[in-house]
C-alpha cells in the first residue's frame, strides 16, 4: 500500500513538472504573423486631381469679306488645370481591372500671338482653354497595393478667342482696336496611362498622363466690318496630372 502511495506520488510530480514546461514553451513561442489584406480596388471612387497641360494649336484664315484665304498658323499654350473625377472598378479575371471613369476641369491655358494676312493687314489673337472633360474606359494590371492602367475615351474643351485688330490700310484704319470674342465647345478624343498606390484604407493617389486631340471642327466667325474672318483650328494637348481618390468598398 505504502509503495503504491509513493509511484501515485511520484507520477504527479512528473506530470506537475512536464505541464509547467509545457506552459513556459507555449508562453516562449511567437504568436503567427497576421497576413496583410490585399487592397479592394473594386467598386465606386471619387476624388480630385491637379496638374499642368501644355497643348499646340493649328489654324487656318480665311476672310470673309471677300472669301480669300489668308494664313495658316501655329502657336502653343501652357498652364494648369484642376477638378475632380468618378468611377467604378471591378475585376472580370483575377489580378485584371476594368472600369469606367469621368472627370471634369477647370483649366488655364492661356496663348497671344499677333498675326499678320500681309504687311498692312494685322490682329492680335487671345487664345484661352477655360476647361476640358473626358468620359474613359480604364484597364489595368493590380498586384496588391498597385494599380498599373491605360485609359482612353472622349473628351470636349471649351475655348475663347479673342481677335484684336491692330494694324489696317489706310481706308479701313478705323478699324483698328476693334475686337471680338467667340466661345466653342470642341470635341475630341484622348488616350494615356498612368499607375495608383492605394495607401491607406479607402484611399489612393495616382499620377496620369493623357494626350487628348480636338479636330478641326472649330469655325470662328467674327463679325466685324470689312476685316470678319472665320477660323478653323485643330489642337493637341498633352496633360500629366496628380489625383486622389476615395474608394466606397
């Protein structure tokens, strides 16, 4: 009975000691890392954007006093713009995105170029882009936290000139000084590419550049006395902008 008493002993000891060890190795062991979630770049964004634009526009003059032909031109534009944008992501393949987007900005591309028919017959041109929006197709590449996309669509411009008349043959110098303003809306179409960095949470930023070009399809009709002239531009504008982006997912 005695020596029965003492193995029961004994073996609670042992098994008082293993769980002790067994609870300071489960204290000593490094709990399993926690698995980033990969960002969720699907669904509705908003957000704004800023940049610079610089654009080249090519016109041709013809008068319509007496139907002549006159000049064709070349002068470029530079400034900055600013606005915001919307759209919607979602993912047809694993790692492949496909969306839709629009944006709207405010711009300031601002030109003044003196134009001459011939020694005696000239006008100051005041060219200004007071805005430019686009509607696009978004396609891209995501690997985790990055977006890497190429987008393209229709975009319009809107535009003001003003035409100064600043040098005149002698029979028609009253003339001079006399201005006239005409305001268009032009169509168009652009394509570029850009990459996103989702940062935090519902947030990213992207940097984008777009190559946006208005056809000829701009007839300006200045309706003055004698000097009226129609003209008739196509433009190229290049823009690289920076924008951020919320995300509702």
């Amino acid at each position: 009975m005695r020596l029965a008493a003492v193995l029961f002993g004994a073996t609670c000891a042992v098994a008082t000691v293993q769980l002790a060890c067994a609870a300071d190795l489960s204290s000593r062991v490094a709990p399993l890392p926690v698995m980033p979630v990969a960002y969720n770049w699907a669904g509705f964004y908003v957000g704004g954007n800023g940049g610079y634009a610089w654009a080249t526009t090519d016109s041709s003059t013809v008068s319509l006093f007496n139907g002549v032909f006159e000049n064709t031109t070349s002068h470029n534009l530079n400034g900055g713009f600013g606005g915001g944008q919307i759209g919607y992501n979602f993912f047809p393949f694993p790692h492949f995105l496909l969306g839709v987007e629009g944006d709207g900005d405010w711009a300031d591309l601002t030109n003044n170029t003196t134009i001459c028919a011939d020694a005696s017959r000239c006008s100051n041109f005041d060219r200004k882009d007071n805005w430019f929006a686009t509607a696009r197709v978004r396609m891209g590449y995501v690997l985790d936290d990055w977006l890497f996309y190429g987008t393209g669509g229709f975009a319009w411009m809107g535009t003001q000139n003003t035409r100064t008349i600043v040098v005149e043959p002698p029979s028609t110098a009253f003339l001079v000084g006399q201005a006239a303003s005409v305001s268009a809306t032009r169509t168009g179409w652009t394509l570029g590419g850009g990459v996103e960095y989702g940062f935090w949470r519902n947030w990213s930023v992207n940097v984008e550049y777009r190559y946006m070009q208005f056809n000829y399809n701009d007839n300006f009709f200045y309706s003055l006395p004698v000097a009226a002239r129609q003209i008739s531009s196509q433009q190229n504008v290049n823009t690289v902008r920076v924008g951020l982006n919320y995300h509702f997912n």
